[in-house]
C-alpha cells in the first residue's frame, strides 16, 4: 500500500506545473551551447574548489573568483535564470509535499487506529 501511494504521488508530481517547467528549463540549458560551457566550467572550478577544501585549505583568490563569476554569469543569463526560478518552484513545492507527508505521519503515529492494508 505505501509503495502504490509512493507512485501515485510521484506520478501527480511528475505531472506538477513546476516538475514540468523544470525539465523544461532542464532541456533548455543543455541545448544552449553558451550555457553548457559555463556549466563545464563551474564543474571544473568546482572541483578544484572541494579539492582545496579536503586538504583543509582554502581555495586560492583566483579559483574563488573564477567560480563566483561563472556563476554570476550563469545566473545573468535569460536560460540560467529561468532555470533557477523552476528550480526555486519546484523546490517550494518538494517542501510543502514534505511538510504534508510529515504532519500525516504524526497523525498516522498518534492514532490508535491501525490501517495496513
């Protein structure tokens, strides 16, 4: 019974205005070449980042710089942008889904009514 209401409620959020718009978004950074190679970047830049930061240093001006730039850049653009506002609504939606699926739960915790089937 948990895992059939799992998929039901995967299904309706895979049908959600903001799931929808998210992977459009998805779709439209990675068919925009521009985007794409910022993307690499900010991996790359990344990367040298959590290198720095696992050796307990921190990461030298430059790379620090580099990456706030390139994410700057990413997010000033009309496909960054977007993207970061479908990702922002869906991720407002996420946690209201959590909040309800969490007030259920102390409920369900708190009844003395057992329903397993």
């Amino acid at each position: 019974m948990i895992w059939d209401k799992a998929q039901d409620l995967g299904r309706l959020i895979g049908q959600s205005a903001e799931y929808q718009a998210l992977k459009r978004a998805e779709t439209s950074l990675r068919e925009d070449k521009e985007t794409v190679a910022k993307l690499d970047q900010i991996q790359t830049l990344a990367r040298r980042v959590d290198q720095a930061v696992s050796t307990g240093q921190m990461p030298d001006q430059a790379t620090a710089e580099a990456y706030e730039n390139a994410v700057r850049d990413l997010e000033m653009s009309p496909t960054g942008q977007a993207y970061v506002v479908a990702r922002t609504n869906f991720e407002k939606l996420m946690q209201k889904v959590n909040q309800q699926i969490s007030e259920g739960m102390d409920k369900g915790a708190a009844s003395s009514i057992i329903t397993l089937g």
